[in-house]
C-alpha cells in the first residue's frame, strides 16, 4: 500500500511519523509533495520518504492520498492533480470546512473520499481524529484508513453533520487547554514557585485528570465532585470559576469556532 501526502507541514509530518511507527508502512512506500522545497527537503531528511513539488506525481503513486493542505489554498491544490487520481484511491482531507460534496464536485467523479479533522497533540502521538466518509468509501477501505489515524493517536468516526463539533472541541481545543495551563502556571509563580515547574506541575495535572475522564468512564461531574471535599480549597476555586462564568466562556468560545468552521 502506497501513502501520499500532498502539504507536508507539521500535520502532515506528525501523521507521517505515526504512520512509520505505529501502522507497519515503510517510508519507501510513502510519497510527498509541497510548495516549498525546504518543507519537502525536511520531510524527506527526517522520515527518508519520496517528496518533491509535483503534486501529480503523488496522486499517481498513491492508494490511500492525505490531503495537508489549508482550506484557502484547496481549490488551486485540486487543479494540479485532480486528474491523476485513481478511481481504487481514497482520498483523505485534513482541511477543516471542506465538505464531502466539495472533494466529489471539484474532483470530478466518484472519488472515494474521507474527510477527518485531526489535532496537533498528533505531534507527540495523542491525537484525537474526527472522520467521515462518502458513500464510495467501503468498509475494507475504511479500516485501512482508520488503522492510519489511529497511528497517531484515537481516531472515532462521526456523521459528516457533526465534523464543524469536531473542530472546535477537538480540532481547535488544545489553544483552550495551552492557554488554561499557561493561566495556572502564572498563578503558581505569582505564588512564588519557579515557572518551568509551574508548567510541569500545570500540565501534567490537565494529562492526569483527561486520562482520568478516558479510562475511568465517570462523569466530569462526578470526578470534579472527588475533589472537592466539604470546606476545603477546591471548592473554593471551583466556586470563583462559576462567578467568573468559566462554564459559559468555554462554551461560547467553542461555538465561535463551530461557527467559524461552518464558513471555510
């Protein structure tokens, strides 16, 4: 099996390093192309895999083609390749706001194609992977592709209705939890603690606590609740999170980002 990548930025090349590692794909067998020759040059040089600037040269090699290009620049990317894509591949976007019905109208036929909304924390191999496919997608097909996404981190296929939800509390949301460690931690130096272990003891209390939510099947709710014991300093802090209307701040900062990803 064949892999292409068309855009090898820092997206591309995290799912390109869980690929190699974690799915059994040599970097032979994985081909690349970008605008720019140095973010080709570097791919090739950190994963030795085969990549250069002709988009249609990968489409041509590739089973399975991941798509790494930004939303803006998906029209002028498709032109280049679009008839050099086989009727046997899948093509797999990680471009937010391109629906399923925009691959199959701007490439031209029944084209097989996933659309999957991945985040950053791919780069260290925690990613979580929103997806959806066309009807031309069968099941073989889909389990090839999901052993890819699931290389670098969870992978969950959802309806297409629901993919804008996945980018603004998966897609977007590690800005939210950075800028919620970076809060905590300059708490703990105005307290006196020096910063870089008021990041460790910041950031591994937020990877604690979501693994918690993840193995232990409990309710957020209920997990808050074992924290907070009658009198003590938690409740305290949880009770200035609710005056500061926490809650209602996260929840409208993801639905901006659902409503921006509606008009890509």
């Amino acid at each position: 099996m064949k892999i292409g990548f068309i855009g090898l930025g820092n997206m591309a090349r995290a799912i390109i390093g869980g690929i190699i590692s974690n799915a059994g794909v040599e970097p032979k067998d994985i081909y690349g192309s970008d605008i720019s020759t140095t973010a080709a040059d570097e791919a090739a040089l950190t994963y030795l895999i085969n990549t250069g600037t002709v988009n249609s040269t990968v489409a041509e090699e590739a089973d399975i083609l991941f798509l790494a290009v930004k939303p803006q620049f998906m029209d002028e990317a498709l032109k280049t390749f679009k008839d050099d894509v086989s009727k046997d591949c899948v093509v797999v976007s990680i471009a937010p706001g391109k629906t399923l019905q925009y691959f199959e109208d701007n490439l031209g036929k029944k084209t097989k194609v996933v659309r999957c909304m991945p985040n950053t924390p791919a780069l260290v191999g925690e990613g979580c992977t929103g997806c959806c496919k066309n009807e031309y997608v069968t099941e073989e097909d889909m389990v090839k592709v999901m052993k890819l996404l699931k290389s670098f981190g969870r992978a969950v296929e959802v309806p297409e209705s629901q993919m804008d939800a996945v980018v603004g509390v998966s897609g977007s949301a590690p800005a939210y939890v950075f800028m919620f460690i970076e809060a905590m931690a300059d708490a703990a130096v105005a307290a006196g603690m020096p910063r870089n272990k008021a990041y460790e003891f910041a950031a591994q209390a937020v990877m604690g606590s979501a693994k918690m939510v993840l193995e232990t099947g409990k309710h957020p709710g209920e997990l808050k609740d074992m924290v907070c014991s009658p009198g003590g300093t938690t409740i305290q802090a949880v009770k200035v999170l609710e005056e500061k209307n926490f809650r209602g701040a996260i929840i409208d900062a993801v639905e901006a980002c659902i409503d921006k990803s509606k008009c890509l």
